[in-house]
C-alpha cells in the first residue's frame, strides 16, 4: 500500500518513539501487577513451605517421645472422631433445616430460614462455655448413676464419650450453618427447576426431593460441609475446654509447655496431612458435578403442611434446633453477663472494644486491598500463572490457625537468622501488630478473594476494554470502573473477614502484640485462664452480637437484586 | 461514595488505627506495670496507692511470657517499671533472661520472707496461694488423708480428679516432688495418680472442685483461692459447692504443702525506680495484705498471720521451705514425666 | 446468457470515495497490513494476511460468519489483541508492528461494543464525559458532552442510568460515547445484533446518520448482510480468515467475485449451462448463478436460452411469492434435474404443478 510503503523512514521514527515511551512503561505498569500478586502468593506460601520443608528434617527427642508414648495416636484419635462426629451431625442438622424450610410452608417459616443462620455469629470456644452447664447439671448426675449401676471403670469411659459427644453436638450447632446455607442454595437455585419438572413428571414433592434435588445438591452441600470440617481443624478454645486431645491442641501443647519447635512443626505437618486428605476426599465426592453445578433461578417449592401434626413437626424442629443453637447459648451468656455486669464497669470495657473492632477493621482492610489487587491482577493477565497464584493464596484457608502460627513464627526465625536480622521477630510480633496481620492474611485470604473473584466475573469484559479504549490506564479503569463496581462483594466480604478476625483464637493468642488484646482473647482469658465467666460473658456477648449483625447485613446484601 | 464519606470514613480509620500504634503521652510521676494477673482488685489496690503517693499507675496486661518478651525486645527504651507473674518460675525465667535489677530496700527485707524472695532481691512475693486436696466432707475424713504422695496409693482408686497437666500449678506441684524426691519416683507418682482418676483430666480447678461437690470423685487438687471464689460467687450453686468440701494441706508431717507466689521484680531499665519500690513495698505492706485474702482469697506473705475468716476457717498449715526458684528450674523435667504418665 | 460470466452483468457506477481508490495525498483512517492471527491449539488461523484500508470518513463494513475472524480483527485494531504477524496503522502512523503495539488506551480510536459495555454505575452524562479526561477544561468538556449528546438525540437522557435505557437508547449512548473524545475513527462489533427486530431499520438508519454528521470513519463488523448493504459506504467480505471481496454494496452484491460472496448475500439459483462453440472456459462446463430477483416467469416462449419448469413449491413472504420450479431439461453433472427460485409477485402466483417459462428479468436487461 502506498501510504506505508512511502513513507517507511517517517513511520519507523513514530513506531520507535511510541515503543521507547509509551510502551515500555505500559508494559512496566501492567508488570507491576503480576510481580505484586507474585509477592502476596509468596508471603502466603513461604511459611508453609517452611513448614514442609522442616518436616524432613531429622526428628528431635521431643518428637520421639511424643510419638513413642502414644501422644500422636490420641491426637489423631481425637482430631478424627471430631472430624466423623461433627461433620455427622452438622449435615444432619443442616440438611434438616434446610429441607424443612424449602419444602414446609409452615407458620413462622420466613423467620426461621433467616434465624437458622445466626449460630453462626457464636464463637465455637462460645458455645463450649455457654453449654459449660451441661457438665455439672446433666453429665455428672448420668455419671454417678453409670458408677452405681456399672462401676468406676464404666464412668471414666462414660465420661470420655459423653466429653465427646458433647463437644461434638456443641460444635455442631453452631457450625451447621454452613451445610444448611449451601443446601438451601442447593435445593431451591440449584435443583429448583428439575424438581419442578420431576413433579411434573408425576412424582411427589418429597420422592422429587430424594430424586433429584439431593444429588444434585450434593456439591453444595459438600461444600459446606468442607467447611465444618476445616473449622473442626482449626479448634482450640473448645477442644481445650473439653479436654479433647486434637492436633491443634497437640501443637500448642509442643509449642508451649514442651517448648519443643521441631515437634510443634511436625505436629502442624502431620494436621496438614489430614487437611490435604479431607480436601482430596471432597473433590473425589464431588467428583465431575462439581462443574456443572451452576445456579439457576431461586424457585419457592414449599407447600403447606397437609396435616397439623406436619405444621408441628416443621415448626418444632426448627424451633428446638435454633433453641438449642442460638437461644439457650445466648441465655447463659446473658445469664453470666447478669453477674458480670455488677462486677465491671461498661467504661472499663470500652477500650478493648474499641482495640479489638479497630484491629480487625484495619486487618480487614489490609488483607482486602490485598485481595483486591489480586483479583485486579487475575483479571489482566487471565492466564495460567495468576490462577495458579490466586489458588496459592487460598491455600491458608484450609489450615488450622495452629499451623499458621508455627509456620508465621518459623519463617520470621528462618528468615531473620539467614539475614543475621535479629529485630525482624521483634517488629513484626513484638512492637507492632504487622505479623498478626499477615497471619491474618494468610488465613482468611480466601473469604477476601472469593467473593470478590465472583463479582470480577459479573463484570463483562467489555468494560475493561471500553475503558482501556476511552483512554484509561489498568490503573485508572480499576478505580473508575472496577472499584465502583464491586462495592457489594467488597462490603460482603469486609463483613465476612471483620467478624472472622474479631472472633479468631488461636492465631491472635499466640501473635499479638502484648498490648494488643482482643474481644477474642479477653473471652478466652477470662473464660478459659482465669475461670471468672461472669466478666468474660461481656465481652463473648459483644462477639456474638456483632456476628449476629454480620449475618444479617450479608443476608440482605445476597437478598437485593442486582444491578442490571 | 461521595467526598465527605470518605473523609469521614479516613478520619475514623486513622483514629482507630493510632489508638493502636501510638503511645501513651508521658506522665512524670508515674509507674508502669506489666502485670500477668488480672484481678480488678489489684486496680483497686493501685488507685489506693495513687492515692496514698500521688504516683500514677499505668497498667498492661498480658500472660507473663508475652510480657517477658516485650520486655526483652524493648531494651533500654521499655517503659516498664515492674514485671508482675503469677507463679514463682516465670520470675525466675525474667531473672534468668537478666531483665530485673535487685530492689534493695529495708522495708521488702522486713515484709518479705526469705524463701519468698530471689537471693539477690530480684524479685519478691507478695500473695501466696497453697496447692492443697480438696474432699467432700460426705466421703473422705480428713484423717484418711496425709500427704501428695498418699494420693498415688490403691485407695484411692477411681477417686481422685485433677486438671490438666498443661496447667502451670501442676507443673509446679510436680516440679516440687522431683525436687523432693528425684525423677523417677515423680513419674511412677504422676502414672500412679493418673491411674486412680475417677475421669480423665479436663477443665478448671474449679471444676475439680464441683465434681468433688457433685460426687464424681472424693478429692481433688485444686488451689486454695479457687474454694474462696466458689464460695463468695454471687451464683448460688457457686456457694453450695463450696459448702460441701473440705480443705486439706498435705505433707504436714513432711516438707509441708506446695505453694506459689505472685510476685514482681523492678525491671532493669526502670525509668522509674524509686516508684516501682515504693509500690511493691506496698504490695508487701500491711494494707495490701490484709486486703488480698478478703479479695482474691489469696494467703498474705505472713500465711499464719491472716485475719481471714474463709481463710482461717481452711486452718492454719505448714508450707515448703523449698526455694520457689527450683520450681522454675525443674518445671521441662515435669513438662516430660506428665507426658510420660498420660496425664494430659 | 453467457457462460462465461457469473452473473448478469450490471452498470451500477462505483460507489464514490471507495477506499481502494482513495489517493494517498491524505493519510487513511486506518490501514492493516497482511494480518494474520493463529489462537493457540487452532486448526486453522483466525486471520490470514488480511489487508483493509479505511478512508476518511468512510464507513466499512466487514461482513463474515460467525468464526470468520471479523471480531478477532475488530480486537486487533483496537489493541485488544495482538496479531502474529501484520501492521496497523491509524492516521498514517504504525501502532501494531512485530511483536511491537500501543496499548489501546493510546490509539485514540472509538470502539462500540455489542453489549454496548455501558458502565452501569455511571450516568448517561457521566459515561459520555468517561473519555474525555485529556481535555484539560471543565467547560469544553461539558461542551462536547453537550455537542454529542444533540448530535446522538439523547437530550432528556443525561441523568438516566443505562439499565433505564431502550436498547436503541442504549445503543445510541455507546455510539456517542465513542464519538466523543473524537477518535481517528470507530469501531462498531455486532453493533445491530441487541435491538429489536420491529425497530432495527430505523434505527440502522439513524446510526449512519449521526456517523456520517460527525465526520468519523468507521469499521462496522456484522453478520447480517441485509444491514451491511444499508449502513455501509464499502463491503468487505470475510471468510475463514480470509478477505473475499472489498468493494461497494452493490458492486460486492450484484458481481460477486466467488459463489461464497454471491449466497451470503442472499439466495442464488446455480444453473448448469453449456458453452457456446467457440467459447472457451477454464475448468470445463461451468454453472451460471443467477438471484431469484433477476429472474421472471414469462408468457413469451421466444428464442434459446429460457428455462421451463413445473411449480413444486411456493412460499408467501409477504411483499411475494417465492416459487421453486423444477426443471427436467436442464440437467446437472450428475444428471439431476435443476431446481430454480423465482420471486413472484403476490398477484401473479402461479398454481402448483403449472409450467412456466422462465427468463432474466427486464431489470437485469436494462
């Protein structure tokens, strides 16, 4: 063509000039991206590489003896029968409900399918004080009769199964939320249309439900109950109440008592084990459904109960099931608070109040941003490199806080000592709160991305280019555009993460800062340490409250219609 | 969002966020804690000292090992005064870490016992607290029992609960019987108690206590001052229990009962030395002492002299002479034996 | 009728300011050069040295299948995605070259997308102002808000969000806002393919008005064929990657150069024929492609060259009937009898099973 051919010299001077300038810091600014969401997956994955690579060193004799004497068996015992029994009884409970609200229109049903949520906002170390009375006023008594009829031997057994089950109903109370909101979203937006059309075909509501809306809700409701298990994981304050012998518990105890840091690792190794296994064993129950498992239309299948004794039936199962999950919980505590409340003065309270919701705004904050960058990042470089980053980042979710903690701790040590920078554990933990929030972030990245990997999908891809074409940078589309846009998963996800962290145990135990104390820790402390339950129930109460707000603002946020 | 949301919303941030990175303004004439316990009746006792001396109390919680550390890392710019733990073997290990300086005043000389204090004055105690057996009064006369050893003996199968052996006072305890009687024979003492367990270990010395009250075992080792909570709760099953048992100090006839201390050292890098000794001379003095039996339960330094009424009616009791500093010396091979014995 | 020709020939005259004509004493809006384009794990390239030139203030479109690689080309230009090999240059300067490209937000070029890609957070007003933060100036940023929104008819919309809009509202919000900053020219992907079908002439129309009174070039990439022939100064045809044909509508319609061109703009009769003595044809015998409308039925039986064939089927479509006629005497390689559409106006509908004689219209004569 004439007008390229003619005037080459011309062209090849305004072709290097666009590319010495223009370009190069295009590609400079864009690369800035990949290399900051590459940092954010290493800081996330360092400690645990650490972790993995510690486990092959040769073992100390601390690790013997805990092997050698049985310690390890009764750890995995105990983390095992926990992991069977609440899982279990979770999916009992939240399968129940949520069949019940989907398939009765029974009177109270509205406020039900929204109550059944809140036992999510108590604490599981919470819950374990708040069921405290059930040791003296139910098992001691069912104890002393064992003896009676069966003698002392019969009683200790008694004693250990009922600590068990105990801890395994407690648990599973207030983690059956998770698999009733997955299997609600199952029965009503994943299946809603073929139970439809099953009914259609002449098969009754209920046969439909066995059918149809169980199998093909059961990606989902594996899903939620991934995440009972995982939470089972991560326990402490509950297993350390009931005297149940888990891997985290087994972690602290090497960690604190034993003082012994090898054996602590190896400990937190061997959960990491158990998590890869409980990961496997979701994907191979979800199998190849997983994928297409996607939502449809929420449809409303209920029908009204044709019998009174059904009416009765619906009702008083969630009703005895939020009792014994949300009401009678919050009654003990506020039973205690009642005490609690002539013994400390609300203005005393304030202060670590306001540490506590400060230090999880700020974390929350951070470990957003964090998530947002990398999201942004996943966006513009769509390919293979950023998903396998981003999964990386997601990795700190499935490991209990134990494990966190031991890897945090070991890396920062490995760290300063191959640099000689001996202050390096000192900044991070000791003077400031910067390394309980990485901790945090390494964690709870998942809760953060998640959400917010969803919304970047709902936004075309179009609107990136339509911005990009109208002049704007990667930087300037993102905050224009983007930013704007994910304001809801944004705000979700700042709740999800606020209520997480404020509640969080065993990380914020060990890595806080001396000064820092939270409503977490203040609970346990009180509750746990010092026994004084009547003060500790103030501060457990403003946890559950503000989870119980948590749950609410998340419930409208996911009820509001979209954005056209 | 507009503008002014978003000045607002950094105004809060920013605020939230230097409540939590800046440090106190500096007061002259003050005194900084760093305390291990938590009781609101050791704020009642700093703000009578305030009053008494015009000195202002700064107060930090936290558990003696975070506050150790803190300590450790802040060097010479530390602000605190007075490192304050809840049992004799964190102290040693402050002292051991070089972070306390000798507190040399005639007053702690003369309110301090000897056994109660670092050789070189490093630190001082100022409240007691006995590691005792608890019965019920129903099942168990006090003559059936003597001592911590006797526990480990057939009779008392399936009747004796204790808590964890992740707990410190039983660290201790079991620190004390190595002291005593060397490492073996506290692990054939640990396997043998844990075998005469009405219930495998769990919970609080207070629990220990209610299972006593409700008939699951017939003695428990719990320490002194939880017996006094129980029985001044304001909940009433709380005082019931504390109706139905009796208090045993063991090993009369011997080295005397287990106890421990809290007690605090005058940081090395105290900016306010001469407060800090003011204030534990008035831990240690008359005042404080009378008041920590009525308020914590706690024995004073003087264990015989208490005026007490709970206290007293618990009797008077021979304590061990043994210095509280071994217990910190001896607290890993204790930490091993428990593991041994599967007292977990 | 003449064998050696495709189709009746026609004197249409050549549509003015066609780009290929254009002398080069002015740069084109945009030139691609050689353009070619392979995805990763493909059979076959999406591009294939493709070559287009647009003038100033010409409006192309570029017609193609699904798959052809119009819109892969659309990507190409705007920066969006980066070819194998092949130059881009807008207003005489290279942006795409080796390897080498400026980003999009750097080519200052229009793109209209088929989902409009409205920013749904941001009013009317705001969206068209989106692209015009190079003007330094408050008031001659709202004063080309002002401008484009007269020239695109969305006074009374400037407040509303898109989701309040009309798909032609809508349509016409993307257009202006691509138009606004001025662009060296526009891209337009599918940009028909949303509105309702009632509606999509007028509002086709009122599409190439509003480009054509902004004095803007654009490359219009579409499926349909009936909207290229109406919005389009030139056609450019694409196939597998390939570039058919480039030229005026009615040229690319009535002298298709392939039988690919000549059915993707409508229906064709394929009619085998014999060559003359004396007449030479490459590759044998060939077949003649006549459009049903070039085609009548006829009472005359007069001379050579006409066709006779019983009605089997006929099809009301409105403004005519289209009729099919099997011819027995007019037989294909195969030996099979040539099946014929004719278009019959509604009152001169044959019967099923009549005879007709078929010949060229009167219109194809003139």
């Amino acid at each position: 063509m004439p007008g390229l051919a003619g005037n080459k010299s011309k062209e090849a001077q305004s072709l290097s000039r666009l590319f010495t300038t223009g370009s190069r810091l295009y590609y400079l600014s864009t690369s800035a991206w990949w290399i900051g969401a590459a940092l954010i997956a290493l800081l996330i994955a360092v400690p645990l590489a650490v972790v993995v690579l510690t486990f092959f060193d040769p073992p100390s004799a601390a690790w013997r003896e805990v092997v050698g004497y049985g310690v390890l068996g009764s750890y995995l015992k105990g983390t095992i029968i926990m992991l069977l029994g609440t899982g279990l009884l979770a999916s009992v409970f939240g399968i129940g409900a949520a069949w019940v609200v989907t398939v009765w229109d029974f009177p109270g049903r509205k406020f039900f399918s929204l109550a059944l949520m809140f036992p999510m906002a108590i604490p599981t170390y919470v819950a374990a004080y708040a069921y405290d009375f059930a040791k003296y006023e139910l098992r001691d008594p069912m104890m002393l009769w064992v003896r009676e009829k069966f003698g002392p031997g019969v009683m200790m057994d008694a004693n250990i199964v009922f600590n068990h089950a105990l801890a395994v109903f407690v648990l599973a109370l207030v983690l059956y939320p998770y698999v009733y909101i997955a299997a609600r979203i199952g029965f009503s937006e994943i299946s809603g249309a073929y139970i439809e059309n099953s009914r259609l075909l002449g098969r009754s509501l209920w046969r439909s439900l066995f059918s149809v809306g169980l199998p093909l809700a059961r990606p989902a409701i594996i899903g939620g109950l991934l995440l009972v298990l995982l939470e089972v994981m991560n326990e402490y304050g509950a297993m350390l109440h009931y005297g149940i012998e888990t891997l985290t518990i087994g972690i602290f105890n090497q960690w604190y008592d034993w003082e012994d840091t090898d054996s602590a690792i190896r400990l937190a190794g061997v959960a990491m084990l158990v998590v890869f296994v409980i990961i496997i064993a979701e994907m191979v129950l979800r199998g190849r459904s997983r994928f297409h498992a996607h939502h449809g239309q929420r449809r409303n299948l209920a029908e009204k109960p044709k019998t009174l004794a059904g009416n009765l039936l619906a009702f008083g199962f969630c009703l005895m099931l939020l009792y014994f999950a949300f009401v009678l919980p919050l009654w003990q505590l506020l039973k205690l608070a009642s005490y609690g409340l002539e013994k400390v003065e609300l203005g005393d309270l304030m202060s670590p109040v306001a540490g506590s919701l400060s230090m999880a705004l700020l974390a929350g904050l951070v470990i957003l941003a964090a998530a947002l960058f990398l999201a942004y990042a996943a966006r513009l470089f769509p390919g293979l490199s950023m998903r396998i980053l981003s999964k990386m980042c997601m990795l700190g979710y499935a490991l209990p806080g134990a494990v966190v903690v031991i890897a945090m701790l070991t890396a920062t040590a490995f760290i300063s000592d191959s640099l000689s920078a001996d202050s390096l554990t000192t900044i991070l933990f000791t003077t400031t709160p910067i390394g309980l929030v990485m901790a945090y972030a390494v964690r709870f990245m998942t809760p953060a991305l998640a959400p917010l990997e969803a919304g970047m999908a709902n936004i075309r891809r179009s609107m990136d280019e339509a911005s990009r074409i109208l002049g704007r940078s990667s930087w300037g589309s993102f905050f224009r555009i983007h930013f704007p846009l994910l304001r809801l998963p944004l705000l979700g996800a700042l709740i999800v993460l606020f209520v997480d962290i404020l509640k969080e145990l065993p990380l914020t135990l060990v890595l806080s800062p001396p000064n820092v104390e939270t409503l977490a820790t203040q609970t346990f402390g009180l509750m746990h340490k010092e026994e004084r339950f009547a003060e500790g129930s103030l501060p457990a109460l403003i946890l559950v409250l503000s989870g119980c707000v948590g749950v609410i603002i998340l419930h409208r946020l996911i009820r509001r219609p979209r954005q056209a | 969002m507009n503008s002014k949301f978003h000045i607002s919303f950094s105004a809060v941030f920013f605020g939230l966020a230097a409540c939590l990175f800046l440090p106190k303004a500096a007061i002259s004439k003050e005194v900084t804690i760093y305390s291990h316990r938590h009781y609101e009746a050791d704020d009642v006792l700093y703000a009578k000292f305030t009053e008494k001396t015009g000195i202002k109390v700064n107060v930090v919680k936290a558990s003696a090992d975070a506050l150790l550390e803190r300590i450790k890392t802040e060097g010479k710019n530390s602000p605190a005064d007075i490192l304050i733990a809840a049992d004799a073997g964190r102290l040693v290990r402050a002292h051991d870490a070089g972070v306390l300086q000798p507190a040399t005043s005639s007053k702690l000389q003369a309110q301090v016992p000897k056994n109660m204090r670092d050789s070189g004055n490093h630190w001082h105690a100022f409240t007691v607290r006995a590691r005792v057996l608890i019965y019920s009064k129903e099942r168990v006369k006090p003559s059936e029992l003597t001592s911590y050893e006797d526990l480990a003996t057939s009779k008392w199968k399936g009747r004796i609960v204790a808590r964890s052996s992740t707990n410190i006072y039983n660290q201790s305890l079991l620190a004390s019987i190595v002291a005593a009687a060397g490492e073996k024979k506290a692990t054939e003492w640990a396997t043998a108690v844990r075998g005469n367990m009405a219930r495998p270990p769990e919970g609080s010395d207070r629990d220990q206590i209610r299972a006593v009250a409700a008939g699951i075992a017939d003695v428990a080792i719990a320490n002194t001052y939880y017996v006094g909570l129980l029985a001044n709760s304001p909940d009433p099953k709380d005082r019931a229990v504390a109706a139905k048992i009796g208090v045993f100090f063991p090993n009369q006839d011997g080295r005397g009962a287990h106890i421990n201390i809290s007690g605090g050292g005058v940081v090395k890098s105290a900016p306010n030395r001469e407060n800090a000794i003011k204030l534990l001379e008035f831990l240690t003095g008359p005042e404080a002492q009378a008041s920590f039996p009525e308020t914590t339960s706690e024995y004073p330094l003087d264990i015989s002299g208490t005026q007490s009424k709970l206290l007293k009616s618990w009797g008077t009791f021979k304590a061990d002479k043994l210095p509280l500093q071994i217990l910190g010396e001896k607290n890993s091979d204790a930490v091993k034996i428990f593991a041994r014995a599967r007292w977990k | 009728m003449r064998g050696s020709d495709y189709l009746t020939p026609l004197d249409s005259p050549a549509a003015p300011g066609l780009s290929n004509d254009v002398s080069d004493h002015m740069p084109d809006s945009l030139e691609i050069q050689e353009i070619s384009k392979t995805f990763p794990r493909a059979v076959r390239p999406a591009l294939d040295r493709v070559s287009i030139v647009l003038g100033d203030g010409d409006i192309l479109a570029l017609v193609g299948e699904s798959g052809s690689g119009k819109t892969t080309l659309l990507r190409i230009i705007a920066g969006l995605e980066q070819p194998d090999e092949g130059t881009v240059a807008i207003g005489g300067q290279l942006v795409c070259s080796e390897g080498s490209s400026v980003p999009p937000e750097q080519r200052h070029i229009g793109f209209v997308f088929q989902d409009y890609a409205l920013f749904p957070h941001l009013n009317v007003r705001k969206n068209l102002l989106y692209g015009l933060h190079r003007i330094v100036h408050r008031d001659e940023r709202e004063e080309r808000v002002e401008e484009i929104v007269k020239l695109a008819g969305l006074d009374g919309l400037e407040k509303r969000f898109p989701h309040e809009l009309s798909g032609g509202q809508q349509q016409r919000v993307a257009l202006a806002r691509a138009l606004a900053p001025r662009p060296s020219f526009i891209l337009l992907d599918e940009p028909f393919s949303n509105l309702d079908p009632m509606r999509k002439d007028t509002l086709r129309d009122e599409l190439r008005r509003i480009v054509k009174s902004s004095a803007t070039s654009a490359l219009i990439v579409t499926h349909d064929t009936r909207d290229a022939l109406a919005v389009s100064d030139t056609l450019a045809v694409l196939k597998e990657g390939k570039l058919q044909q480039v030229g005026s509508p009615e040229r690319v319609y009535f002298h298709s150069t392939s039988e690919y061109t000549a059915s993707l703009f409508g229906k064709v009769n394929r009619i085998p024929c014999q060559l003359l003595e004396g007449e030479d044809a490459p590759q044998g015998s060939p077949d003649i492609l006549v459009r049903p409308a070039d085609l009548e039925i006829t009472q005359e039986v007069t001379g050579g060259g006409h066709i006779v064939g019983k009605v089997i089927a006929s099809h009301f479509r409105g403004d005519f009937h289209e009729v099919t006629l099997e011819c027995a005497d007019v037989e294909t390689d195969s030996g099979e009898s040539t099946q014929v559409t004719i278009y019959v106006g509604a009152n001169r509908k044959p019967a099923l099973g009549d005879t007709v004689t078929v010949r060229r219209s009167r219109r194809g004569e003139e």
